[in-house]
C-alpha cells in the first residue's frame, strides 16, 4: 500500500538506532510541513491533546458542579451557555476532553496491535495458521461494527473499561489486511532469512525484525482506525449506551438529546460536543490522508504554476 | 379554592362544576352541549410501533385496551380525599359493594342493562369468571390477590343473581382498591372458549369490552376508536362518550411525540415535556394548560445489607444533605415537587400528613455533626472514613435512559460530596436493574416511579406497604427493611376504620423519620397536558376527579366518559 | 470454479460465526435471559412474573449444546422466537424492513454514484480546482460521525429554518396509501436522514476511487490509449474508470456494513422508525430474540452483498481468477 518513510535495513539491525531515530523525525518533520493537509491535521491532534493534558488551565468552572442557572445561553460568563441542570457547558466539552482522547487512544493502539499480531503472524508462518487467522480476519471485517458493539455494550457493565473491550473486539480487523499483505512483502527480506539460520524463535522474528520495520504502516494503521474509533464511542455514548456518569463529549451529548436541547434552544450543548467529535475525526482523517501522499508519491497533490526548482 | 374558582372562569369554555373538592360523574360540565362529534388525538410516547395487541392483563400492552374497552367494578379517585379520610368510590359496573365479617367479606352488586360490544349482555357470570381465570392463571393475578400475605382471595362466588361475594383469609380493606378498581373484567362467552391455561398469550386483536370506545382500526402506526354508541352510561339527552372518535399514534421517541402536541395536533398529552412553558404552553396560553399531580417517591434506596449503611448515621446524613427543592428544580426542572422523609406524597396525601414529624429537612452542617459523633472522620480527600478505614463512597444504580434521574443524580452527587460523602451513579438497563433491586445486589439504588410494581394506591399506605412490609423482601422492599412492628401497623391498617388509619400512617411516619429506611427525593407525577379549545370536561388541580395521564389506568376510561367537544 | 468454492465456503463460515456471536453473548453474562421479560412487563406482582418466566421458557435450566442446536436448527427453518411483546420477530422485521433498505439502498447508491463520478473527475484532472478542494472536503465530512450530521441538518433545516420535518418516516395526518400525497410525505421525510447518509458516505467512495483511478492512470495501457489519439472522455471513461472501478466492488460491499451499522444512528436520531431504530429499542429493552434476528439480518446482508460482489469482480476481472 504505501511505501514505508523508514527504509528497511537490508543488514543486520545494527545500525546505530538513534542515528535511525533522529533522521526518521527529520524526515518526518519536513513531511509533515510540506504537506498542507498534514499539517492541519497535526495542528488539531496536538491541541486536543494539549486540551486533555491540561483542562484546567482553560476552563475553571467544575464540569459536574450544578449550581449555576438553568439552561442558559451563551454569555461571557458562561461561553456555551449551562446545561439544564446548571452545570457550565464549555468546562464539561474541555474536561470531557481527556477520556475521550484517552478512549479513542487506547483503543487504536490495542486494536492496531492485536491486529499487526495477527496479521504479520499469517504473512511469516503463512500455510494452515494464514488461512485460518485470514478467515477469522474476514469474518470479523464482514460482522457489521455498530450492530455487534451494540449487542455487546448493551450486555457488559456500562463505563470506559468496557467501551474500550467491545471497540477492540470490533475494530481490530479493520487494518488487518494491509498488515499482513505488508508482512508478506518482508516475509523473504535477507535479514529475516539471517534471522532465522541465526535460530531465533519465531515470535522473537515476528515482534523484534519485523515490526519495527512495519512503523510507518502501523502508525499508518492506528490513524486510519482513530478516525472510525471516535466516531463510534461517540456513537455508542449518545445511543446511550456508555457511562453516564462519566464526563466524556459522547454524554454529554447523551444528556443534550435526552433533554431535548436543539427543540428548546440549547444549541451548543448539543452542538459543541458534536462538532469536538467530528474535529477529532477530521484531525485523525487529514493526518492520514497526507500520510498516504507521504507514502505514496503518486497521490501527493500536484502542485501547477508553482514553478519551483528549474528543470 | 375560591381563588382557583376565578381562575377557571377567566379560562374561556373550562368553567367545571367544581364543587368543594368532591367531583361527581352525573352533573354535564358548563359549556357542554350534550352533542356527540370531534376527534380527540393522544400524544403518549411508549418507544414502540403498536402490536395491535390488547390483552387487557399484558401489562406491557394494556393502556391501549383499559379504560378504553375493558372496565372496573368501581373506579376509585386517588388524586382525591374526602373528610372521612376515604377516597371518592364511584360505581361503574357495579352500583355498590359492601365490606362485612370484619372486612374479609366483599360483596359487590352488579349493575344491569349493560352490554358487551358484541351486543351480548353484562352479567355477574362475566365478574366470576374473571377472578377465577385469574385464580387459574398467576399470569393473570398482576396484583397477587388469591396469593398475597395475610389475607389473600379464597373464593368468588355468585350470589342470587347479581351478586358476587369475594372471601378474603383476612382483614384487607386496603385491597378493595385492587379488586375493584385495577381488575378488567373480561367476558366469559369469548375468554372460556380459549386455551384457559394460556390466557396471558391471548392476543386479543378485536376487544369486546363494556367500555366507552370500540377498536375500530389498528396498524403499527395509530389506532383508531369509534365510540360506542350502546355505552351504559348514555341516557336519552346525555350520550356518554361525547368525542366521536380517537386517535393513539404510536411514537418511538419522545421529540416527534411532543413536536405533535407543540403543533397543536394532538390535544391529550402524556409527557414530560422539556421547557414547557416556553415550547407548549407559550404557543397558545389561552387553551394549553399543564398538570402533573404527585402520587409517588422517587427515593434513594440504600441496601440495609451494607455495614455502613446499616448505620442509622449514614442514612441521617444523607437525607439531611440534600436539598430536596434544589433537586426538584434542577434535575426534573421543576416538574416534580420535592418530597420529604415522611414518605407521604403532598399535596396528594395531605390527609394522612402530620407536619410535626418531618424533623429530617437540610441541614448539611447537621449531617457533618451526625456522622462525626458516629466516630467518622473526614480522610486527606474530603470523604469520611470509619476507624477500620471503610470510606463513605458508595455506587447507586439507576435505570438507563431516565435522563431527568440521572440529572437528579448528578445534583444529589454533588451535594453528598460536599458533606463528605462519595456517590457514584451506574446506569442500567432495566432488565439487570429489576434484577439487582429484587435481589440486593446494589449499595445505593434510585428507584420508585416506573418501577417495576404497582405502588400506586389512594393513600400512602400502598406505597409505604410496598416498600417497608418485611414480606415484600426480594420484590418490592427494596432496602430489605425488616421491622416486626412495623409490620404489625400495616396489618392493623387492614382491619382499622379510616380515622384509625390515619393514626396507624402517623406512625409509619414516625418510622420513616427515625429509621430512615429509604430517603424520598422528589415526587413522581402524572404527566398530562391538554387543550380545552375544542375539547372540554378535562381533569384539573381544581377538579381532580381522576388521575390524568393517559396511561393511569382504569382513569383514562373515566376521563373519556367526560371529554366533550366544544364547537 | 475454486474461486468461488472458497468464497461460498466463507460465506457459510461468517454466517456460522454470527449466529454463534449471537447465541453465545447473552447467555455468557449471566441473569440476562429473564431481563427481557421484566423489562417489559411492569406493573405486576412477582408471583405473576414468575409465573410468566415459565410460560416463556425462559431461566429454564436447559443444556446448552442442546439449546445450541436448537437455535441453530431454528434460524434454519426461520423461526426466531418472539419479541418481549409476543409478537413473531420475523414479522417484525419484515414490518420494517422495507423502510430501511429504502432509506439504505437509495442513499448508498447514490453516494456511490455520486462519489464515483467526483473520484474519476478529479483524478483525471489532478490538481484542478475540482480536485484540489472537493475530495478533501468529501473526506472530512466523512470523518464526522453520522449523527452530528444529522443533527446540523435537523438544526438548519428542521428548527431553525423550518422547511423540513424534525423526524419520523411520515406525517400523522396522512394514512399510508399508495396515493401521490402519502408518497409525497414519505419522501419528505426521507429527505434529511438521506441526505445525511449520502453526505457522510460519498467521501469514502470518492477517497477509494481516485485512489485507484490515480493508480490506473499511471499504467502503459493509458499512456498508449493517449499516444494513439483517442479524445480524453473516451480514455477517462472506457479504459480507465473501468478498471478503476473494479477493485470497488468488494470495497463496496464491505462498507456496506459500516452503512447499515450507521443507518442505527441515523434512524436513532430522526426517530425513523426503521429497523435501524428497531435495533435500538431491542437493545435497551434486552429483547434477545429480536436483537439476535436483527443481527442475523444485517449480517446476512453484508454476506449476500459481499457474495454479489466477489462474484461480479471474477466474471468481470479475469485477473482475480488466477489468484
């Protein structure tokens, strides 16, 4: 799919890893600059982290505390208006911030994890275990996501530790595929053959020569699947079907709808919670858009009239 | 109520004849001119397309059939309280009913000349065979009369031609209300030819009831009613009903349900509307009106099991910690009154209420005081700890998708942890809900209206008995309350005369305010707003003579046999 | 021939799968089975509950291999129980389907339409005005969850402005006819939750499509189509759009399931009262029954589309016939 930014080292793994490091973020950096979409994307993902690292540096208002008036709008004092029940509707959307971002967090990168084992474990061993893992893989892509997490999350205890079990077990075959098309191209690499005269034990090959070797596609894989990720939480919540008593953009706009917020006026309680979700997602979704220009030259936008350097 | 008598004056076609907080049935409201025509539409939100389905016994179907087609021996006013302190009866299918033997004797007279839909004729037959299909069937018997504790239904039994007497094992005056008011009686030539060990599965599609309304037409979306032309209460001069027909359409959520009664297409509303002022009744003030009457708790209910809460302190604390209006106002937004620890709903009960033993109001520095003298002390984060260690933070459960309760929760969290005290709300799906509040496998739970058994009664004490009677252990009681005098009061209040009663509930209330066994927080209502510009004969604060919502039943059936159309 | 031996052998495989997916998670947690029937009938006493427990059949100890293949044995013959108001679920689904696959089919058709046409356009004239703004937009809006579009819709065209329904499938004055008037109101309704559909969904095929076409565009044979003289259109539409499009096939069949999955949301949110929404209410109700035969069905329409399509690739592309 798309070319790895890291070239794989066609030699032993002893190239100093740090050297590796740094000209890889190099390389990185001026990708992500050059890239306009990239850039955008970036700009969004490092705020919203910024906003769940440090909350209270933003908003000073408790999020659960309902001691203001009902169902006001906007106003200085209280930039989204209250809920209504009086609690300040922008400290809840910049305090709900850091369990969603940790949620979407979690859940890619276990997902992309499970999903790059499984994957790269049928493109190495290959034979009996890929048909097999490939037809778990495919019945997983075929089962409809948002039906199966609903039947799950409808019958687990509701809150985060369970909304992060039932969207692993959804989501993780969504980029198997790739993963394990990727691991086919590495499988005959020279230094996986060394590898293996060498002795080491598969799993050994599997997680410490092949993977690190996978890094762009992975990081490619976990983006990719962030995108779907926040969308379905978000989903999940507003249904419902998650905590709610656990401060999250998704209950909150649970408690907006269930109150009827955008018949009696209430807009940005609903609005806002909304419009932070659909931001995560276009944040992850311009990240991996530009990644795959990034990767694959062929796609990168053609620039007219720019003339750059002479011919 | 003279206040109010000008109010309804002002009110252009709603004069009622209300007089002295009695209603009668016979009298023809002002305005009324005796003619039959109109169309009344309902706007009640159940979440479901229609089964077309109308076993009057299914609970989960049958406010489309009761009160609509399938009637009660006598109708009992809850909302209302005469001086004697009993509850207004009126006769329907019966004309009068009489207590004997100590009250385990209940003999009932039938009313004749009154036919089926099928055109077959009404007897006591009919009255028999009901209770004994419920005997056969506990599918039936919702209520649990031929198995209750201490004085269940021994037999039913035809008496000369137009009686039947019920026997009772004991004193159960307060099952009148039961018997009389909550059992749809069905008629034998139809039931006694189905499979009678499989009456519950009967899925009734055409009903053929005594009642004020025929099913005309039924689809997934709307069922149609015809008015009956050969109801019993039509006299010549005076047709009852007066509305010609009905409209129920079926609503999966609550926003196009209540958009209908905001636009004006619906005239009987059965919900919690948000902002109503401002999004219903600002449309048009002159004919929209609202009323939600209290008749339940919405309590916190805590799980008597729990070492912590087993101590009376904690209990204290809590219910001395939070502001039961500022619950009310905030998280029902004002719809619900707040209720108190005596557990009598006000203004409801008021007859039963003695003010003096509501000692345990708000006093957050009081409960600090309390759980200090208890031997607790406030831990480095701000939540008291006894001296093992064991801190005050508890989970309370509730029911998935009341959003107005899980906002009540989110107030009362708040001012629990500003006296110390750590709750954290769970929201369950009801089935697992159900499930935890019988077996007690909750600390905390936020329960009461839209529970899942009938607490609802025309005094407090069918609410109070439900939830504090040592039997009701593992259904109802849901703090697993075990108190052997108390028990022995509400046995006494079966066999005692209405002014011994009362004495009997002030005591029940001493036992809420001392024991705390569960903390009331507001008050559930009937939900219920109306036009009166094309339709008049409404229930209201003034005239309460049945409960309103359209999901009260037998009380819908009444309050159509009052509607009528205003040209 | 081996092809399509392997591709009916998963077919069967996921259909196993999701009927054992459906059987085995309730029963895993335990206490849930009652849960249906108490949640629906409130009201009554225990003994009755009690009494209703058994005449469902339900917390009756059976074996549960037995019961097993009972399901199994069941969903075969189409009989899949009865919902917790003892209404037949086949009926019920077949009740609502129609509203569904309506709303789905015409908007995915659309979308696919519509994003097809805008991927093909724009990868031809790469780096045009078209290209450079419309599919990255198309992407994004992708990105939004289904129900915050359907929300700004509902905002902007059914509060604010007012021109267009808050929700529902048709109005209550209108009784359901084949008349033009209740076709009328039908499509009104359909137009906002459709129209969320086709917005959020057209950039996934706009995004896949001008990939491919990109892809396409680079081989020889278009370069020698050029060379030779023929006009763009005819190059664009015949050479390269037409294999571009064949590795969409299979694409569009699995993004079925991520449609009919955010078909639940969008029926959630109009309050259409599809089966979408008929999913919902049978979550929060725990309605076993139902709930396991709407997920039979939807994945049953996944796999039949998937099937449909792998099928359509190998009589339509020969190179998937080697593989």
């Amino acid at each position: 799919m798309s070319v790895p930014l890291i070239s794989a080292a066609e030699t032993t793994p002893n190239v100093a890893a740090s050297q590796r490091l740094v000209g890889a973020l190099r390389n990185l950096l001026r990708a992500i600059l050059g890239n306009r979409k990239a850039t955008a994307g970036v700009l969004i993902l490092l705020i919203l982290a910024f906003v769940a690292a440090f909350p209270g540096l933003i908003a000073h208002d408790n999020p659960q505390a309902a001691i203001y008036g009902v169902n006001l709008g906007s106003s200085s004092r209280h930039l989204l208006g209250t809920t209504t029940v009086g609690q300040d509707v922008f400290s809840q959307l910049i305090w709900g911030t850091r369990l969603t971002v940790i949620i979407v967090v979690v859940v890619s990168a276990i997902a992309t994890f499970i999903s790059m084992i499984i994957g790269v474990t049928a493109a190495y061993v290959g034979g009996f275990t890929d048909r097999w893992l490939s037809l778990l893989t495919d019945v997983f892509l075929i089962l409809p996501t948002l039906p199966l997490l609903i039947v799950l999350a409808s019958y687990l205890p509701s809150g985060a530790m369970s909304m992060i079990i039932v969207l692993c077990i959804t989501c993780w075959a969504f980029q198997a595929r790739q993963l394990r098309s990727q691991g086919m191209s590495l499988r005959s690499r020279d230094f996986l053959l060394a590898a293996r005269i060498r002795g080491e034990r598969t799993s050994y090959i599997i997680l410490a020569e092949i993977v690190p070797n996978m890094t762009s596609l992975l990081v490619a894989s976990f983006l990719g699947l962030a995108v779907f990720v926040v969308g379905f939480a978000a989903g999940l919540q507003f249904l419902g079907l998650g905590n709610s008593s656990q401060m999250t953009w998704g209950t909150m706009l649970y408690y907006a709808e269930s109150n009827g917020a955008l018949e009696s006026g209430n807009i940005w309680w609903i609005l806002a919670p909304g419009f932070a979700v659909a931001l995560m997602g276009a944040g992850f979704a311009l990240v991996n858009y530009a990644f795959d220009e990034i990767g694959n030259p062929a796609l990168r936008p053609v620039r007219k009239r720019r003339a750059r350097t002479p011919a | 109520m003279r206040g109010r008598r000008v109010l309804t004056l002002i009110v252009a076609f709603c004069a009622l004849a209300a007089a002295g907080g009695q209603a009668t049935i016979a009298t023809s409201a002002a305005g009324n001119t005796e003619k039959v025509g109109g169309k009344l539409v309902i706007a009640n939100e159940t979440g479901a397309t229609w089964t077309c389905q109308f076993n009057p016994f299914n609970s989960a179907l049958n406010f489309a059939s009761m009160g609509f087609v399938y009637e009660p021996l006598e109708f009992v006013d809850i909302l209302e309280t005469k001086s004697n302190g009993t509850s207004p009866v009126t006769p329907w299918l019966a004309t009068g009913s009489t207590w004997s033997n100590n009250d385990t004797t209940l003999t009932f007279t039938i009313r004749s000349g009154v036919k089926w839909s099928d055109g077959k004729p009404f007897t006591a037959n009919d009255v028999v065979y009901t209770f004994d299909a419920m005997k056969a069937n506990a599918t039936l018997d919702v209520d649990a009369l031929w198995s209750v504790h201490g004085g269940a239904l021994t037999n039913v039994a035809l008496q000369g031609a137009n009686q039947v007497v019920f026997t009772f094992s004991g004193p159960v005056e307060p099952y009148f209300y039961y018997v009389a008011d909550q059992t749809p009686i069905i008629p034998q030539h139809i039931w006694a030819s189905l499979d009678q060990s499989n009456l519950i599965s009967y899925s009734d599609p055409n009903p053929v009831g005594t009642g004020p309304y025929l099913v005309k037409s039924c689809s997934l979306d709307n069922i149609k009613y015809l008015r009956n032309s050969h109801y019993w209460q039509s006299k010549p001069g005076h047709p009852v009903p007066q509305i010609e027909e009905l409209d129920y359409p079926a609503f999966l959520s609550s926003t196009p349900c209540n958009l209908e009664l905001i636009q004006g297409q619906a005239q009987w509303g059965g919900q919690p509307l948000p902002n109503i002022k401002t999004s219903y009744v600002a449309k048009d003030p002159a004919f929209r009106h609202y009323w939600f009457p209290p008749v339940e708790d919405v309590s916190i209910f805590p799980n008597l099991a729990n070492p912590l809460l087993s101590k009376l302190a904690v209990r204290q604390a809590i219910s001395l910690a939070i502001s039961r209006p500022d619950i009310a106002k905030r998280g029902e937004s004002g719809y619900e009154p707040p209720a108190n620890q005596t557990g009598v709903v006000l203004p409801t009960f008021k007859k039963w209420y003695e003010p003096s033993l509501n000692t345990v109001t708000y006093d957050p520095s009081k409960a600090d005081q309390i759980l200090e003298a208890a031997g607790f002390k406030k831990g480095s984060n701000g939540i008291y700890q006894d001296a093992q260690g064991q801190q005050l933070s508890f989970t309370i459960i509730t029911v998935s998708g009341f959003a107005d309760w899980d906002s009540s929760l989110q107030v009362i969290t708040q001012e629990l942890k500003a006296v110390g005290i750590q709750i954290t709300a769970e929201d369950e799906n009801s089935g697992p809900y159900v499930t935890a509040l019988e077996s007690g496998s909750f600390q905390l739970a936020y329960a009461g209206g839209g529970g899942p058994y009938p607490v609802d009664g025309p005094s407090p004490y069918y609410e109070l008995r439900g939830l504090l009677f040592s039997g009701n252990i593992g259904s109802t009681d849901y703090s697993r309350y075990s108190s052997p005098s108390t028990d022995a009061l509400f046995n006494a209040y079966g066999a005692a005369t209405p002014a011994q009663q009362v004495t009997i509930m002030h005591q029940i209330e001493k036992v809420m305010v001392d024991d705390i066994p569960f903390i009331p927080v507001t008050e559930g209502v009937s939900w219920f707003e109306y036009e009166n510009q094309h339709i008049g004969g409404w229930p209201t604060a003034a005239n309460p003579y049945a409960q309103p919502a359209v999901y009260n039943l037998p009380d819908d059936g009444i309050i159509l046999t009052h509607l009528y159309p205003i040209s | 021939m081996r092809y399509i031996v392997r591709r009916l052998g998963l077919f069967l495989v996921t259909l196993w799968a999701a009927l054992t997916v459906n059987f085995i998670i309730p029963r895993a947690i335990p206490g849930n089975e009652a849960s249906a029937v108490l949640a629906t009938y409130h009201g009554i006493s225990p003994a009755a509950l009690h009494a209703l427990e058994i005449e469902f059949g339900v917390n009756v100890h059976q074996n549960v291999i037995l019961t097993y293949f009972q399901y199994l044995g069941n969903c075969f013959t189409g009989q899949f129980g009865l919902t917790a108001q003892r209404v037949p679920v086949l009926t019920e689904i077949l009740n609502k389907a129609p509203w569904t696959i309506g709303l789905v089919g015409i908007t995915t058709i659309l979308a696919f339409l519509a994003g097809t046409i805008v991927g093909v356009v724009s990868a031809w004239w790469r780096g045009g005005r078209l290209d450079s703004f419309l599919p990255p937009l198309l992407f994004i809006v992708a990105s939004f969850p289904l129900f915050f579009v359907g929300l700004i819709l509902i905002f902007i065209f059914a509060v604010f402005l007012n021109w267009l329904p808050l929700g529902s499938n048709y109005s209550m004055a209108v009784a359901p006819s084949l008349s033009p008037s209740f076709i009328g109101d039908v499509l009104v309704h359909a137009i906002l939750p459709g129209a969320t559909l086709t917005i959020v969904t057209t950039g996934l095929w706009v995004y896949s499509m001008r990939n491919n076409m990109i892809t396409t565009i680079s081989e020889d044979y278009v370069k020698m189509a050029r060379a030779k003289g023929l006009s763009s259109w005819r190059i664009m539409l015949d050479y390269a759009a037409r294999n571009a499009i064949l590795p969409n096939l299979t694409g569009f069949a699995m993004q079925l399931g991520y449609v009919l999955g955010g078909s639940i949301l969008v029926e959630y949110t109009f309050s259409y009262p599809g089966l979408g929404y008929l999913f919902y209410t049978s979550s929060t109700d725990h309605d076993l029954a139902l709930m396991q035969g709407l997920f039979l069905f939807y994945t049953l329409a996944v796999l039949v589309c998937v099937l449909i399509a792998d099928f359509a690739t190998a009589v339509l592309d020969p190179r998937t016939r080697e593989a």
